[in-house]
C-alpha cells in the first residue's frame, strides 16, 4: 500500500554498509520504521540528510499490512529550519528533544493532534528569537498530555508539594526521592501551566532550572517503562546551564 503522509525523523542508525534504518512519527500512521537502501552513497537519490533528528518531512511510502520495515518511494523537507542547525542553543535543545521522544515514543499509534503539536512546537523552536532556557522543560510537560502521563495541576497553598510517583501536588512532603520540595513544585507548577509560547514568562535561577529539569526528567522516567538516563543531558546542562 502506497501511503502519503508527513513524519517527524526521531532517529536513525546505520544498517549495512551504506543503508540506515529510521525511526519517523508519521501524522497518518503513527509510528513506523524504515530502511532506506543505499542513501549513504554518494549518488544516492535521498539524501542522507533529510533524517537528520526532528527534521519535519513529507513522505511517500510503501507499507507492509504487517509490523516491519517499510521503505519510502519519496522524500522532501517543504519547510527547512533556518536557526536550529546553526544556532547552538536551539540545536542543544532539539538534540535533547529528539532523544527524549526516541525513547518516549515506542507504539504510538496515528494521534494527528499530537502530530501537529510536534510539528507547531518545532517551527516555533526554529523561529524563536531570545533565551531558550526553559523551552525544553514547559515542552515536556506539553508533551507529556499527548502520552497519557499529564502531571495534574492541583497546586494550592494547601497542597505545595509534587509528588512524582502520584503525579499530584499534596500537603505532605514524604521523603526527597518522590517529592519536590516547596519552591522546586512552585515552579513545577508553573511550568505545567504555562504554554510553550510563554516559556520566556518562567523565572528560575541556574541551581532551580537544573533541578527542575532533572525531576521533570525523573518524573518520565517513573511513568514510561525503560525511559534511560538522557545522554544530551550533559550537552545541554553546558551550553544552558540546564
């Protein structure tokens, strides 16, 4: 079945000795994966480039009735970004996004709203102008609607701190593993409710948005099975100070 779709790249690896296996959030079909013969030649008619992580691409594919590898026909990026290639900051933060997605996204079937969620938040990071340090956190906390693990927002002078391992803001505060401290759930709080075009709008010190992050990551890792360690974390702590 020949299928037209756009997908979103999360990752791909190479396969043989000039072939590479990608991984694309379609807006039609999900998640699907598929390899791509011979595009790390020279001569290739699909460039290599074209699956580089987060790049927002129409496809024109070939798909199995069965779970598999796929293979495209054609490949185009109609909208290219023009900042987050070069600009140090944003490309940190996609790498960043791309990695969490990679893991977070296992059997995710056609959701188009999440889709256009994606893709919205993704021009919008290309176009952006100004501080990006807190993108990534208000963007996982978006992200978070689309993959059913919606921390609730319940913040109120009674209940002050987040517990992880509810998802909830409670009046106690059990023990430093599963709960945010007072300020740290302030800002948590914050975040959950701030839209990604208001991400500028958050407040935080250095030391905060490190931890900040670090529980919004934790918090991920407690709600989605065989969510790892971020390896990009490092890279992004240096250039954003997290």
């Amino acid at each position: 079945m020949i299928t037209k779709t756009k997908g979103v790249i999360l990752h791909s690896l190479k396969y043989g000795e000039t072939s590479i296996i990608a991984k694309v959030f379609t807006r039609e079909d999900g998640l699907q994966s598929y390899i791509i013969p011979g595009v790390r030649k020279q001569k290739s008619k699909i460039k290599q480039n074209l699956f580089q992580p987060l790049s927002v691409v129409d496809l024109v594919a070939y798909h199995k009735d069965r779970e598999g590898l796929h293979h495209i026909k054609e490949i185009r990026c109609p909208r290219a970004y023009e900042t987050i290639p070069y600009d140090v900051s944003k490309s940190s933060v996609a790498i960043f996004l791309a990695e969490v997605l990679n893991h977070a996204l296992k059997r995710q079937e056609a959701n188009p709203a999440f889709f256009d969620f994606l893709e919205d938040a993704l021009h919008f990071l290309d176009r952006e102008k100004g501080s990006m340090a807190h993108f990534h956190i208000v963007f996982l906390l978006r992200l978070s609607r689309y993959l059913g693990i919606e921390p609730r927002a319940n913040h109120s002078e009674k209940d002050r701190f987040f517990n992880i391992r509810e998802g909830v803001f409670s009046n106690t505060f059990e023990n430093s593993e599963y709960c945010l401290d007072q300020e740290i759930s302030r800002l948590f709080s914050e975040a959950i409710t701030t839209e990604l075009k208001e991400h500028k709008h958050i407040r935080t010190t250095k030391a905060d948005r490190k931890i900040l992050l670090l529980k919004t990551i934790d918090y991920y890792r407690y709600h989605l099975e065989g969510m790892p360690e971020m390896k990009s974390f490092a890279v992004l702590e240096m250039v954003l100070g997290a």
